[in-house]
C-alpha cells in the first residue's frame, strides 16, 4: 500500500506551534490577579481587626459591663440564703499574676453582697505598687454612680486614696485595702520597737501592754480595719503567704479550686455559703 492511500486516520499529523509568548503572558497574568487577591484579603482582615481592636479598646466599659450586672443581680437575688455575712474579705494571691480587671470583680460582688471590707494581698507586691489600675478598672466598671468606695493602702505614712463620706439614705461604704509582705511580720516589728521605745522613755508601763492593747495599736496602724473573716485563695495549695499574722488568727481560710481567670460569681457564692456554715468554737 503506498503512502498516498493511507487511510487519513493514519496519517501522520504535524504538532500545531505553540505560542510560547502567549503562554507567558497568560501565566504572569494569572499569578498577578492571584497575589493581587491574596493581598486584598489580607488588608482586609488587618483593616477589621484593627478597627475591632480600636473600638474594644476605646470602650472599655462595654467588655465586663453587661456580665458585671448580672452577677450584681444573681448576689442580690440569692444573698437571702445565706444566714452569715463575713464583715471583712481578704482575696489572697499566691502563684497568680495580678490580673485587675478579675480582680475588681471581687469589689463588685463583695458590695452587692453587703460585705463592708474588701482586701488584696499579693505575696509578692506587686498588686500593692500597682493598686492604680485596680482602682481604674472599678471606676471605669462602676455600674452605680452613687456607690461609696473608699480606697486605702497601709504604706507608712498611712493613706487614703480616696475617701468619701456616706450621705444620708447612701448605701454604706464599702472599704478596699491591699496589703504585702510589708504590712505581716515586719509590721509587728515595727510595733514592737516603738512599744519598746516607749517603755524605755517611760511613756507608758510594762503592764499596760497586753492583748487589747496590741488590737487597738494595730487596728489604729491599719485605719481601724476589723480582722479579716473569711480568706479566699485559688487553687489547692492553702498558704497565708506571710498575711497579717496577728489579724488572722480566727480568719477562716476558703479554696475557690480555681485559677483566677476561670472565677465565677457561683464560685464566689458558694464560699459565701461555706462561710455561713462554719461555726467557730474558739478551742470549746
């Protein structure tokens, strides 16, 4: 058979040119759009998540607002079953870092709660050197214009960081301290050295000094604050931490078994109830 009677399907074809300038071009093309878009999405989402972050950081209030309310309200709905209020609460650190916005959830609960002394110690003092922005994060939570908070720190000389009076038909003033390793051991040493000053320079007598004595000077030494009632501490490990030594004598220690950050207003009732089911006996 020759060549020319092939049938047309076994005919050999000849491969059409490729246009390799088109293919180029087609190909920087494609992965110009393609950046392009990538690019476009990326700008996008900075341009939302700085607005967001912007607009979270410009109202504060609105982050804890609405869930500081509620708690407020679950407290002042159930505060009834509790049969015994602690006069003065101590919120006690030990590993954890101070972190205020949690933290000035406690001044809002203990208020709601009718609890009139509210104090932090933080081993380490670090909440006592940066008691501002605890105080900035209740001010700038505070739900009720007309609630009385006085603020107070132990630092020689003693200060009020703002203090103000009670007018009539107020709710009382719910007073906030913080104390450190400073306001424990050392303070009594202090006391100390000038009860033993004075006994020397004959100022008052041996005699005199005795266990009212003692409360009175330190009561005076701490704006006459009562002794702390109930502890509350985070975690398993119970540890005062060096806290007031003498105050904490018939303070009653609570766990809340949780780090800080996973706290709730449930957490902070039911130490609530622990507390008002506890019956101290005094060594009866």
């Amino acid at each position: 058979m020759s060549r020319a009677t092939m049938q047309p399907w076994l005919r050999e074809t000849k491969p059409q040119p490729v246009n390799t300038l088109i293919v180029t071009i087609w190909s920087l093309l494609h992965f110009m759009f393609t950046w392009l878009e990538y690019w476009a999405l990326l700008v996008r989402w900075c341009r939302r998540a700085v607005f967001t972050l912007l607009r979270w950081q410009q109202q504060p209030a609105l982050q804890n607002y609405y869930s500081i309310g509620h708690s407020q309200l679950f407290i002042q709905q159930h505060i009834a079953t509790v049969s015994k209020i602690p006069k003065h609460l101590v919120v006690l650190l030990g590993p954890e870092e101070p972190d205020y916005r949690l933290l000035s959830q406690f001044v809002f609960w203990s208020r709601s709660a009718g609890i009139q002394y509210v104090s932090f110690y933080d081993h380490r003092g670090i909440l006592k050197r940066n008691h501002e922005n605890l105080v900035r994060c209740v001010q700038t939570l505070q739900l009720n214009a007309s609630d009385n908070i006085v603020w107070t720190t132990s630092t020689p000389p003693s200060t009020m960081l703002k203090s103000q009076s009670t007018p009539p038909g107020k709710r009382p003033q719910t007073t906030v301290s913080f104390y450190s390793p400073a306001d424990g051991k050392q303070g009594l040493v202090v006391l100390s050295r000038s009860l033993g000053e004075s006994v020397r320079s004959r100022n008052i007598l041996i005699g005199d000094i005795n266990v009212e004595y003692l409360d009175q000077q330190l009561q005076a030494a701490y704006h006459h604050i009562p002794d702390p009632d109930l502890a509350l501490y985070f975690g398993d490990l119970c540890s005062t931490y060096g806290l007031l030594p003498w105050q904490i004598r018939l303070t009653e220690f609570l766990a809340l078994e949780l780090r800080l950050r996973d706290i709730t207003v449930l957490h902070f009732m039911n130490c609530l109830l622990k507390f008002s089911r506890c019956q101290q006996r005094f060594g009866t």
